[in-house]
C-alpha cells in the first residue's frame, strides 16, 4: 500500500464547499486508480509549544486543520494515477475551485510506503 497524505487549512464558514469539493475530487481520483480517499476536519488538534497540526499549515483563529490521506495498492499505482488525475479536464475546474476553499501555500503533504496494516 502506498499512501498520500495531507495537511491543510481551512476557514471554519468554508469546510462544508470543501467537503463537496473533496467528494468530487474523490471521485476523479477513484477512477484513476485509488482504493481509498479520506478527508477529516480536526475536532482535537491541540496547538503545540514546538510542533503540531495547527503550527505545520500555520492555522488562522478562523480555521481548522484538515488531514486527509488517498491509498493506492502500490506507489507505481500512485504515480500512474496522480498523471492521470492533473490530465483528466475535470481537474481544471476542480483547481481554480480550490484556490477559493484553501490556501494551497500552507498545505503540507507528502507520499509515504505503508509499513504496516493491520
């Protein structure tokens, strides 16, 4: 298993555009090949004296954290997906929508090789 994972901002009056936004994506990258799309809205993200959820995106008081993580059955899977997905012509729309939901300059993610799953 193969995993992208995801950190992000986003303003408390926006988390329900960008949970439509999210189901469209999911979609899109479903078709092209991931087994998996999740996306959650921190509830207990606590703002840390040296790290944390909050300080890694830079967290606004009008914001929350979003962590999120798309699962593919290899990295090869990953990568012939993520190509499909930035060619696929829904995912120009879906990125000029973006900009509108989440500052895109503070997200933070990262593919990372499962190591185990149980």
């Amino acid at each position: 298993m193969y995993i992208d994972g995801f950190l992000a901002p986003v303003a408390k009056d926006k988390v329900a555009a960008y949970r439509e936004h999210s189901r469209k994506c999911s979609e899109v990258w479903k078709e092209h090949g991931a087994v998996d799309y999740v996306e959650c809205v921190g509830d207990d993200v606590p703002h840390g004296t040296l790290t944390s959820f909050p300080r890694a995106v830079q967290l606004q008081d009008d914001e929350v954290v979003i962590f999120a993580w798309i699962a593919y059955p290899s990295r090869a899977v990953r990568d012939a997906c993520n190509a499909a997905v930035m060619a696929d012509p829904r995912m120009q729309a879906l990125g000029e929508e973006m900009k509108t939901i989440l500052d895109g300059k503070r997200m933070v993610w990262g593919g990372f090789e499962a190591v185990l799953q149980v």
